[in-house]
C-alpha cells in the first residue's frame, strides 16, 4: 500500500473507531502538568497516575516546592503511581532543566517554537522520550505530534498501516507522516482504547472487533484468535 492509500486507511479506521468509542474534542492543557503525569504514568494505570498527581497538588504549593522538595517527600506523595525512586528525580531534574533554561517553571514557549525545536527541546531534558515528547505537544499544546504508547504500537502494527517489526520510537515517525494531523488526538485516544478493550497484548478479541476487514492480523490468522 502507497502512502496516500495508507493515509486513506488510517482515516477509514479512525471512522469507524469513532463510531465505536466516540469523539474526543481537544482542550488546551497545562504542558508542565501533562509533563508531570506523563512521567507519572510510566509503568502504571491511569487511576494510579491520577492519585499520584492529585497527592502531589495536595502536598506542594506549585512545582517550584516539587522541584525543591526533599527527595523521600516526594517519592512518598507520587508514592500511588509506583516507581517513586525513578520518577520522583526524573520529575525535579525535567523541573530543573526548565528552570534553569527559562527562569520559570513554564514551557508556554515550546508554543513559539517550531514542531521540530520544540520536540528537540523536550528530547533534550534526561527522562523524556518521543512519547512523552509528542504527549506533551499534542494534548497540552494542540501540536501535531502523534504520541505513541504500548497499545497504539501494537494495534497499529497488527493493523498493517505500520510493518511488524517497526520500533516504538520508528512509529512516532511513520504514523506522523501518514496519519492526518487534524484526527491526532482523537486516533491517538481510540486505538489505546481500542488496544485496551479489544486488541489485547495476549488473545485479541478479533471475533469482537469492529476492524476486522481492516487487520492484516485477522487477515492472517483469522480463525486461531476468534473466541
Ligand atoms: S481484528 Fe484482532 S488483531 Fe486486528 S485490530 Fe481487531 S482485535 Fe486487534
């Protein structure tokens, strides 16, 4: 398949994951907050993430005190998310670095950056990878990067729009060029959910799948996964 066609196929299945899990309207968000959590969420659940930060807002005033913090007291309130031990220095070293680039603890400016300087930037500062990177473009800044986690790696691949063997980080860029940026967020929130509810690591409900006639797993094996 060319690439057109592949950007025709992205879209006919964005169609019909709408129709199956519904739309997503973007809004803006704080980049710094979503950077937080990002890192928050690594290893771990979205309720787990979300204790962790609601503890952190708890606890410290703004993120200058997180970034300041003894170290055990903020291992202990992002204690929910897990990790603590890693994430807690990621999250004041990624604070540093802003602070010490910017003066502030703000990343409002990556909005004035090109895509590409802005992206380098965030893969500049110790902890954050591509995803992370286009995580905090796309859902904090509305910026065409198209993030991609465990679930939108796998079913993208099972889906055939990326070959099998594509890296995680080699996604970011193949989905990027075929896949439209104006449907980034809400493609990007529906395959998770897709990935999470149907196409599972081990045993994809394929009987139950609304892209069956779109899977080049399916289309492979199509009776060993049907239950
Ligand atoms: S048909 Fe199976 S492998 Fe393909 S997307 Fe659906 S659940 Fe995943």
């Amino acid at each position: 398949m060319n690439d057109s066609l592949k950007t025709q196929e992205s879209m006919t299945i964005h169609r019909i994951l709408l129709n199956a899990y519904g739309d997503h309207p973007w809004s803006p968000d704080d980049p710094v907050a979503t950077l937080v959590s990002t890192i928050l969420s690594q290893n771990t659940n979205d309720v787990n993430r979300d204790r962790a930060f609601q503890q952190l807002e708890e606890r410290f005033a703004d993120w200058e005190q997180v970034r300041d913090a003894p170290l055990d007291e903020l291992i202990e309130a992002i204690r929910p998310a897990g990790l603590g031990p890693t994430k807690a220095p990621r999250i004041q070293e990624a604070l540093r670095r802003i602070t010490q680039e910017r003066d502030e603890i703000s990343l409002a400016f990556l909005d004035e950056l090109s895509l590409d300087e802005a992206r380098s930037w965030l893969l500049s500062v110790p902890g954050i990878g591509p995803k992370t990177a286009a995580i905090v473009l796309l859902f904090a800044l509305g910026r065409p990067a198209f993030p991609v986690d465990t679930h939108v790696h796998r079913v993208t691949r099972r889906l055939g729009l990326i070959p099998s063997k594509t890296s995680r980080e080699k996604a970011h860029e193949l989905l990027e060029e075929m896949v439209s940026p104006e449907i980034y967020y809400p493609f990007h929130i529906n395959l998770i959910l897709h990935g999470r509810s149907v196409c599972h690591p081990r045993n994809p409900e394929c009987g139950a799948c609304v892209l069956q006639d779109h899977c080049a797993f399916y289309a492979a094996v199509p009776t060993s996964t049907d239950s």
